[in-house]
C-alpha cells in the first residue's frame, strides 16, 4: 500500500440527496474506518482539537482501538472539526483518488447532515446561522445591538453566555446600520478610464458580514478596482450558507446555493467577473456548492466566474497591470486564512502585497483557531485561544508595521489573543489585506 497519490486530490459530488448517505449503521462503520486510518498516521496530530481528541480517546480506551468508541465519543471528534478543510488539503496523503478515499471534512458533514434531518441541531446553533434574519434585526438596532455586545459590558455578555452558551469574552462583530449594498445602489464609483484594467466589470458580492457588519474591506475593494479602471457594482442576494452548512443542513446550503446562482447568471452574462469580499464565501461558490448541486448549470456557471478578493486583484495585474502604487515602506505580517489556502489558488495575499513597492510581508500558515462560530461558545473559546496562539505569535513576529488576514472572523480573534497574552505595540486593526493596497494608493 502506497502513503500518497499519484493523481491530483479529488472531492466526490455530495450525495445527500441519497437515502444511503443517512443510514446510521454505514456512516457509523466508515467513521471507524477513517478513525482507525488516522489513528495509524497522525499527521493532523496539530490542526485542531479532533485529532486530538481522537487519538487520546483509542489510546486511553480498553484495546486502544477503534471500536472501542462510543457514539459519543465519535460526537466529540464531530463536534471540534471546524470544517476548515486543512486536513484535506495540506496534510491527508489518502485524499482520493487513492484507494483509502479519505475525506475527514466531508465524513464530518455527513454526520451532522444526519443528525440535523433527525432534528439535533441545537436551537443556538440554528438561530445563529440565519445570517440575513438577524442582520435586519440587529441592524435596525445597531447602536443597541453593539453596546450589548461589547466584551466590557458585564451584565448583557454575561447574560448571553448564560442564554446562549457564547463566552462572554469572546470578540463579537458589529452591525452598521446601513448595509453596504444601500450605500451602493445600482453601481460602485466610476471606474478610471485610464487604468489598464479599464473595460473590466466586477459584481462584488458583499457577503453578510460585508454587507452588514465590517464594511471597510469592501470600501476599500471598491475603491481599489475602480481606480484601476473596472466597473463595479455591489450585490447581496443573500447568504452563502456556511453557517449553516457547518450545523449540516443541507438542503438550506442547496437553496441558498440555486437562489444566488440564479440572481447572478444574468450578471455574469452581461460580462462581470464575480469578486466574493470573504475567502468562507469564495469557498462556498468556487467548491462546495458544486459539490452539492453538481447539476445545476447556474451553479457551475457562478463557480467558473467566481473569484476571491485578493486572487481577483492579482489577476488584473498579471492580465492588464495595475495603476502605479506608491511605495510604502512597511513590514506587513499576513496571516493566510485557511479557507484562503482551501481555495487551492496560492498565497493570493502575499502576491497583492508584494506589488507596493518597498513593502516586505511576510505570511503565516496557521489556523487562527476561530473557526467560523465554533471559537465563540464557552465550551470551545479557550481551545480557539490555545489554538490560534500560535499563529498569533508567527504574524506579529519581527514587529510588523501592519498586521493582516483575509478572514474577518480570524483578525479580531488573533488581535484578542495578542491582547490577552499582554503584547506590546497591539496592532489598531488585522483588516483585509486590500486596505493596505487602498492606503498605498492614497485612497
């Protein structure tokens, strides 16, 4: 048997539309057996808290084997895979097509597709991943919403930890009040008719949390793009599902999956490129809605025209060539978000920033340990700590000028780590690493 493949790494079309992809008893036997292939290798010993978790249970249980799991204990594993697909990516020599066809995210994603149809989802969990619902809701309140969700406002953050299970120090966005897409009705600013790049269109998709909490990425995106002659233009037809996707509901992920594809197909007929302001969002439609849908042709359509922020910029530079940027003597520390490098696209980040003159950054592959909403429950915001420490450690090493991360959910996280652990010269903000480029400009 061979550690490795010769072929490229391959992901199989989700079967969830399958009666076979819910039966217990099945799932159960292929979680044994890709626990007891990761048992024997553990090469994942460091990516998250399921390994782990995984391998101190066999090695404590009776035979240290597999099957000496409880279904509990198998819910453990579940319950700490963040879904961040590094395993799969970066690590896993049994990834298909070899014959071990190994693929512990997706294995994950089946379990708790199957729990979910069986109504266990908890209701928390449920509540949080209806994005747009409690953006509308939170926004019409926003100076309300945000005052009780500051970590230093004692009496609502312990109030919300007691309702709701989430730490009460753990960082939580704010809402604007006005979304992105109402300050950009119908199209972003006009496009310099002497760049390069000029004749290019891009729909930004603002995702939820550009749209409604952290706009300054999507600010300076637009401001970025339209200086370098692209027309642009803000949409938000709806959430992309990877909340929801983490709890396993499925069929939510498909319609929101058909709804955006829909809304977009004629957009990217008249000639836009699709720019997804977030790298868990880029993922969504680039890779897993096709795996979910693999038949739908809008939803293949959208894939092929999607592009990550970064990525997009760095192609125009390759394609047409960018504006003059002016130098900026900074030593930028980037962290390289793992739902950036699980696009399979390179260190897009480090390519951008590596065009001001004078700039040095330098990148860290490390999990920040967020986790989408995982790092913020009380049950797990300690190990989120524990976990992105080192990242943390590697980003701001060397004292950068500016700190960066193409993950919105990983930068406030990483800052609270080195707020927490007593760091000197704490950077203001970890932003998109676009808004460097939009400060190199002057913009």
């Amino acid at each position: 048997m061979t550690e490795g493949s010769l072929g490229a790494p391959t992901r199989h079309p989700i079967a969830w539309q399958d009666e076979s992809y819910y039966d217990e008893e099945a799932l159960d036997e292929e979680l044994r057996r890709v626990f007891d292939i990761c048992h024997g290798c553990r090469r994942c010993f460091n990516l998250c808290d399921s390994f782990p978790q995984l391998f101190d249970m066999i090695d404590e249980s009776p035979n240290e084997e597999v099957e000496d799991l409880s279904t509990g204990d198998i819910k453990k594993v579940v319950d700490a895979c963040t879904l961040c697909d590094m395993c799969f990516m970066v690590k896993c020599p049994y990834v298909p097509p070899h014959e071990f066809d190994l693929d512990f995210p997706h294995l994950m994603l089946r379990h708790r597709a199957t729990q979910n149809r069986k109504g266990k989802t908890g209701f928390v969990d449920k509540q949080l991943a209806e994005m747009d619902r409690n953006a509308v809701v939170a926004g019409s309140v926003s100076g309300l919403a945000n005052w009780a969700t500051k970590p230093d406002n004692g009496f609502t953050r312990g109030l919300l930890q007691g309702v709701a299970g989430i730490d009460k120090r753990a960082h939580l966005p704010e809402f604007e009040e006005v979304p992105l897409t109402h300050k950009h009705v119908g199209h972003g600013p006009v496009a310099n008719a002497d760049a390069p790049a000029f004749g290019r269109k891009a729909a930004i998709y603002a995702t939820c949390y550009g749209n409604f909490n952290d706009q300054t990425a999507g600010q300076a995106a637009l401001a970025v793009l339209s200086h370098n002659g692209v027309q642009t233009r803000v949409e938000y037809p709806g959430c992309c599902g990877m909340p929801k996707l983490e709890n396993g509901d499925l069929p939510a992920v498909a319609s929101s999956a058909e709804q955006v594809a829909a809304f977009f197909e004629p957009i990217i007929d008249d000639g836009f490129d699709i720019v997804a302001l977030t790298p868990s969002c880029a993922l969504m439609m680039k890779f897993e809605w096709p795996l979910i849908l693999p038949d739908n042709a809008a939803v293949k359509k959208l894939a092929r025209a999607t592009r990550d922020l970064s990525e997009y910029v760095v192609e125009i530079a390759k394609d047409k060539g960018l504006m003059e940027i002016s130098p900026m003597n900074a030593r930028i520390g980037i962290h390289f978000a793992c739902h950036s490098r699980a696009q399979n696209m390179g260190p897009k980040a480090m390519e951008m920033l590596k065009l001001i003159p004078e700039a040095t950054p330098t990148i860290t592959e490390r999990c920040s340990g967020h986790g989408g909403k995982w790092g913020i429950f009380k049950e797990n915001f300690d190990k989120a700590v524990k976990v992105g420490r080192p990242a943390a450690r590697a980003v701001s090493k060397g004292d950068p000028d500016y700190m960066v991360s193409e993950c919105p959910l990983a930068g406030p996280h990483l800052r609270q780590i080195m707020e927490s652990g007593g760091q000197a010269n704490l950077p203001e903000r970890i932003g998109h690493p676009i808004e460097l480029l939009a400060k190199a400009y002057g913009l």
